[in-house]
C-alpha cells in the first residue's frame, strides 16, 4: 500500500499566469485606453466648467478694463480706470461691509448651532434621529428664490403669520423687511434657517470617521459623555473645523438669490451686499455700466480669495499650535 502511494506520481501544478511587462517609458498594456477613457469621461466636466466659469471670469477681466454700457459695440478701453474709480465708490464699501457682516454673524452660528446638532443626531440612542436628520435638510432642497418669496409672506406686517402670533399676545406688528433696523437681521436669519443643514451635513460626515473604539475605551475608563466629547472627539474634529469653515463663508458670499427676492437689496441700501450692487450695476434701473460692474465682480473675487486664505492659514496655525500644547 505505502509502495503504491509512493508510486503514483504527483498532480501537475498549473503554472502561474504570465505577468504582463511593462512597456517602454513604464506603461503597462491598455494604460493608453485607459487614459482615453477618463478623458472621454471628463471631458463634458471640463467643457462645461471652462465655458461656465474659465470663460467668465476671463471676460470679467477683460470688460473690468474698458467702458462699456453693454449694449451695441460703443465700447473703449480705459485701463485701470474702473478700479481707480472703484476706491472711491462709498457704496461698493458699504455693500462689502455689509457682506462681511453677515460673514461674521451667520457663520459662527451655523458651524457651531450644526456641530451642536450632529452630536445629538449622531447619538445611535436618539429617537427619530433619521427623521430629524430629513427635517433638518428639507429648507436645503426648496429652491432660494422660493424660500425668499414665502418669507416675505411669512413676515409682512399686515398678514403675516408671525405678525399675526404678536398681535394674540398684545404685541405690534414689525415690518421686518420694510425697516432698516430689522431687515437685516432678517435676511440672516432666514440665511441660517436655509442653509443649517447643508453645515449639518458636513459635520455628521466628519462624525463618521471617529473610530468607535476610542470611544468605547474612554467610557469604559469611566469618562463621562462631556469628557468623552471634549477630550476624544472635538479634538478629532479639528481637521473638518477647517474645512467646514471654509466652505460656509463660501456658501455666505453667494447670499444674492435670497436678498434679491426678500428686500432686494434695501430698504435704504441697508441689505445692499456686494453680489445686489454688482447686479444693480451691470442690469439695475437707470444707465447700465457693464464695465464698472466688472471691476467690482474682479475686486470682489479677489478679496474673496484673499479671506478664505487669510482664514485657512489663521485656523490652520491656532491648529498648529493647540496640537503643540497637547
């Protein structure tokens, strides 16, 4: 028996497949199709985004440089003059600070209202979470023009509800959109209400990628869900606090949508940001000036960049140096 088995000869073994050699200049076969094809798939991307935004915004550039009402061929190049004329423009100031205002207002407010909120929606425990998580981004999908429409229902003085609930309790009615005082504030608010879950959103992203474990180990050293929070989580968090931040002051500059269709940029210029006066400017009432209206988009493109780099090397170094406290 043991001499049979010795005799029976072993099963062949199949030969591993050949590995395919790479090409001269490192390319291994079909790495040339390959490239084609993402081409092919990113072409409509970058067609779209070239004739979209490239284009644009070399267009901008160029009509910043000449006096042009926008209308017919009449048109003249005058240099540097449009800027020059722009550091004189009280008005161009008054719409950026005003811009800036509801930078520094909302922003604080929706990064730390939304990160507030994800750690209670992120809570497995929590009731409902997924519904709550749905009511939260429903004012997101409705369209801005939409939103601002219905405000102005929902806060006019006259029939409004909200103005209706003041007079049950014996108090006045407020033109919240009318006055200069309060048609601000206004605008904010509903700019936070708007866009809260976008900010939500990025944070229970960020949520996700704290290792379950760390957790788990801090609760079972006895730490508290404050100590928890405080000493494993927001500190894993820092990262995105970057990023988040920077893309909702992104998201704020592009409040034009909701002003126009609230206030339209009044009353008195008091909700006048930059995005109304630049539209004002190139196709308001009166004598367009495509030109001028130019410079001031060049100028506000420019500050923009210049705060989200200000910002990203002031959050990035107080980053820097908490982590070399720690």
């Amino acid at each position: 028996m043991t001499e049979a088995l010795a005799s029976t000869p072993a099963p062949e073994r199949s030969a591993p497949p050949p590995v395919p050699r790479s090409r001269p200049g490192g390319r291994r076969p079909g790495g040339r199709r390959s490239t084609l094809w993402i081409a092919l798939f990113l072409a409509p991307t970058l067609i779209l985004f070239t004739l979209y935004t490239v284009w644009p915004s070399l267009s901008s550039l160029y009509y910043s440089m000449l006096e042009w009402r926008g209308l017919g061929q009449d048109r003249s190049f005058t240099g540097l003059a449009n800027f020059a004329r722009l550091l004189t423009d009280d008005l161009f100031w008054a719409s950026l600070g005003i811009t800036l205002l509801i930078i520094v207002v909302t922003v604080p407010i929706r990064v730390g209202a939304s990160l507030l909120l994800a750690i209670m929606l992120n809570d497995p425990r929590l009731p409902f979470a997924g519904l709550l998580r749905t009511a939260f981004f429903v004012p997101v999908v409705a369209t801005t023009a939409i939103v601002g429409i219905l405000m102005g229902f929902v806060l006019d003085p006259s029939s409004g509800p909200v103005n209706a609930l003041r007079e049950l309790v014996g108090l006045a009615p407020i033109d919240f959109l009318g006055s200069s005082d309060t048609a601000l504030g206004s605008v904010m608010a509903v700019h936070v209400w708007k866009w809260l879950g976008v900010t939500l959103i990025y944070w229970l992203a960020a949520l996700q990628t704290v290792p379950r474990e760390l957790l788990e180990a801090a609760e079972i050293d006895g730490a508290s869900s404050w100590q928890r929070l405080r000493h494993v989580t927001l500190p894993l968090l820092t990262p995105f606090t970057i990023i988040i931040t920077v893309l909702t002051v992104v998201e704020t500059m592009q409040i034009f949508d909701l002003v126009v269709t609230m206030t339209g940029g009044g009353p008195y210029f008091s909700t006048m940001v930059t995005e109304v006066y630049i539209y004002d400017t190139a196709f308001g009432e009166g004598r367009p000036d495509l030109g001028y209206a130019s410079a001031i988009g060049v100028a506000f493109g420019v500050i923009t960049v210049l705060l989200i780099a200000l910002l990203t090397g002031l959050m990035s170094l107080a980053r820097r140096r908490q982590e070399g406290h720690q």
